[in-house]
C-alpha cells in the first residue's frame, strides 16, 4: 500500500475530515504545485494569522499535510480558539 494508492488515499481523507472537520480537501496535479490541499470553511480571525494560522494548507503527502494540519490545531490551541 502506497501513498498514491486510491484506497488508502480514500481512507486518510476519511481521517481527515473526521479528525479535522473544518477543512475542504482536494487533491491538484499541476506541476510545481503540492498534490494535497486543505482550506478552511471559515475564515481566520486576524489575531489567529498573527500567530501563524492559515486559510489554506498545501502538501505534498496526505501525510505531510496531516502534520501540517496537527500543528496548525496547536497555534490555535495556543490562542484558545
């Protein structure tokens, strides 16, 4: 089982919504782009984007933007949002 397997990709974004329910995903194949995307459905605060929160994620793994959303969940624990 690979990262690019349709099956375990159909399961991690299970994950994902399920763990991070806020975000749309999406998957983009142009070149130079990261394949794997998060972006929120609400917008930020302007004190959250002080802190480093953004609107949307872009990965090159589903794994990759796992973490990247796991840490993003920190800045605005930090911030008691």
């Amino acid at each position: 089982m690979t990262e690019h397997d349709p099956d375990y990709e159909q399961r991690m974004i299970a994950v994902l919504v399920s763990t991070h329910p806020g975000w749309r995903y999406e998957a983009c194949d142009l070149p130079g782009l990261p394949r794997w995307w998060a972006t929120r459905y609400y917008p930020l605060r302007p004190d959250q984007r002080r802190a480093g929160a953004r609107d949307v994620l872009g990965r090159t793994t589903l794994r990759r933007l796992a973490g990247a959303l796991a840490r993003h969940d920190e800045i605005l624990h930090r911030l008691r949002y």
